[in-house]
C-alpha cells in the first residue's frame, strides 16, 4: 500500500493508537542506561553483534572487541566498522539500528560525518528521552526478563532495594529454580533470599512459592 494514500494516513493513525503491553523485554529503565561516550559503541550493542561478528572474518578479536568500546576513538574504529556495516546493514538486527538513528538521531544513511552527528548528541540521552520514547510507542506496560541479569537482582527486588519505573512488570525466571541437579547450593542459593534454612522439598517448595 503506498504512503501517501488517505486509507494508508487512517490505518496508520489507527494502528499508533492502539496502546502496547510489550511482551518480552531485558532493559532495565532509566537507571540501567550506559554512559554513552562513543557513537559506534553506543549504536551497535546487543544482537546486532552478532551479525557483526558474522561478516568479521579476517578481523581480530581484538579490533572486534574494540567495537564496543567506548575509549577508543571513532577514528580507530571506523576502517573495521564500515566493512562490517556494508556487510550486514540489511539484517533484521541492523534495522533497529536505522530506526533509532532516523528516530533519535534525524539520520538516514550511516557514514563517517553521520557518527559525529551522533556524538554531538550522545549527552542528550538522558531518563527522560528514555521514557519518553516507550510513551512515542504506546507503551503501558513492560514485561521485562531483567532479575537474573545483575548481581543479587532478585534479592534486592524482593527485599525492595532495587525498584524499577511504574509500567515495569518484572518476571522471575524459572530455570534456575528446578535445575537438572539439585545440590545444597541450588536450595541454599533460594532459602538465603528468604533467610530460610530448608530441610526437605516441602520447605523448598514454600520458599519457591
């Protein structure tokens, strides 16, 4: 359908307005945000690593890594990066990239003097940008797999020293509660976020529960 058609304009304005619950997510709110310092780092992590690493044969592991870090200079990185980016700019984990240099950025096409467009505006990131793009979306509600990502995530979020935004919903992942074996660690590991001591299954099923 093209663009530029008034049932497309209906049908678009209709499908924004539909409010959102996101069903699967691992971001942390505002007060997980990295300190931003380098446009190549800051555009490029998670997934789309992968299909970096994909296109990066003949690449060090050491320039690779030096991809994501935030002090080394553009410069130094750019002859590696826009190998992998010609590469790989038209996957599906690269599109995020796009969407959110048009959407955050005003950027359209991914090249040297483009990156400086980015790092002039890195600081600009701030809590409220962050928000404020998931209310752009419509977004209500959070379901966010983010407990197991970080150290004693769990036992702060039970004991109520670690808090997120109000339209997070965090889960509690299953896996580690009924691991292959279980050993005195594993039922320890669950009964000390409680300060429990558990002595049979029942015990360990009322600290589960």
């Amino acid at each position: 359908m093209k663009q530029d058609t008034d049932l497309f304009k209906r049908l678009r304005t209709t499908v924004g307005d539909i409010p959102v619950i996101d069903c699967h997510e691992h971001m942390m709110g505002p007060a997980g945000m990295p300190p931003y310092k380098e446009p190549i780092a800051a555009l490029t992590p998670g997934y789309v690593q992968s299909d970096l690493q994909s296109a990066a044969f003949g690449v060090s592991n050491r320039d690779f890594a030096a991809l994501q870090d935030p002090d080394v200079s553009t410069d130094t990185k750019w002859p590696v990066f826009e190998k992998l980016w010609n590469a790989t700019e038209h996957t599906a984990y690269a599109r995020v990239t796009k969407i959110v240099l048009r959407d955050v950025y005003g950027i359209t096409k991914l090249d040297r003097p483009a990156l400086d467009v980015v790092a002039s505006k890195l600081t600009d990131q701030n809590p409220d940008t962050y928000m404020s793009k998931l209310e752009d979306a419509n977004i209500k509600a959070l379901l966010v797999d983010v407990l197991g990502w970080v150290t004693g995530g769990l036992d702060k979020y039970i004991d109520g020293t670690e808090t997120y935004p109000d339209m997070w919903r965090p889960l509690i992942s299953l896996p580690g509660f009924h691991p292959n074996v279980f050993t005195r660690e594993t039922v320890e590991t669950f009964a000390n976020i409680l300060d429990r001591t558990v002595t049979s299954l029942d015990g360990y099923l009322e600290v589960v529960f």
